[in-house]
C-alpha cells in the first residue's frame, strides 16, 4: 500500500526545506524497504501533499492485461486508467530525464538513446493497449444496448 512521507532537507543557513513523496513498502532480502513511487514536492503539510494525488499516482503498474472476455465494464475501466497511467508516468520520467540532460549538458551515448527509444516503445504498446481496451469497452456496450 502507498502512503505520502515527508523528507527533510538542509538547506543553506539551516533552513530545512520539506519535500513530500508517494513511497510503498516493498520486501528486500528479507527485509522491508521504502520504493519511492513518486516526488510531490513542496507542500506546507502532508495534508496538502496527500490532496494533490490523483487516483492513478498510486495505482500499480500493469505488467498484462488479461483477457477482456473475463472482465466486466468497471474492470474494463480501470485497466484503462492503469494502463494509461502507466504510460504517462514513463513519459514524464523520459521527459524529466532529457531536461535534466539538457541543463546539465549531458550528450547521450548511442546506449542511453536506445534505451530511451525502448521506453517509447513501451508507451506506444500501452497506449494502445488502451486502446483496444476502450474499443472493447464500447463492443461490450453496443452489445448490451442491442440486446435491450
């Protein structure tokens, strides 16, 4: 389960600035370890952070779809956001990282440009993973509306 925790840094003249991030507990080596899922930022309390979540910031990443045949409409729908969230959040880490490269200076080698094209790969296969679910969505729909 995600939970918002507070992270503390010093800053310069002993202010200390609050950082806020979505973390999960996860189990490593025997042991329970904090995976940060997402930096919210600045907030003045954990009140504020835990308000600018959205539902899908702490959805699971679907590794498969399965089958549609086995799921009903509300099951449909939510694979359709989890799908299309975890899309967006590959595309903001590619974006975030090419800024960072960009202020930095940074060239890419020929390795880190194909690993980037691999995750634009994969947000093309999930976007239309979604795709095709919200088309069998519809399916389902004009189906049940026939029916009637």
């Amino acid at each position: 389960m995600a939970y918002v925790r507070e992270k503390r840094v010093p800053g310069k003249g002993g202010k200390v600035y609050r950082y806020y991030q979505l973390v999960e507990g996860r189990r490593v080596g025997g042991k329970v370890r904090q995976h940060v899922i997402k930096h919210l930022g600045r907030f003045n309390s954990v009140e504020e952070a835990r308000a600018s979540l959205t539902v899908t910031d702490s959805a699971p990443v679907p590794s498969a779809v399965p089958k549609t045949e086995r799921h009903d409409e509300g099951e449909i729908r939510k694979k359709i956001k989890r799908v299309r969230a975890a899309a967006l959040r590959r595309r903001h880490k590619v974006d975030d990282a090419m800024v960072v490269a960009y202020r930095k200076g940074v060239k890419l080698t020929d390795e880190e440009w194909e690993l980037v094209g691999e995750i634009e790969d994969e947000i093309e296969r999930l976007t239309m993973m979604a795709d095709e679910l919200r088309v069998e969505l519809e399916r389902r729909r004009q189906s049940a509306s026939s029916q009637l």
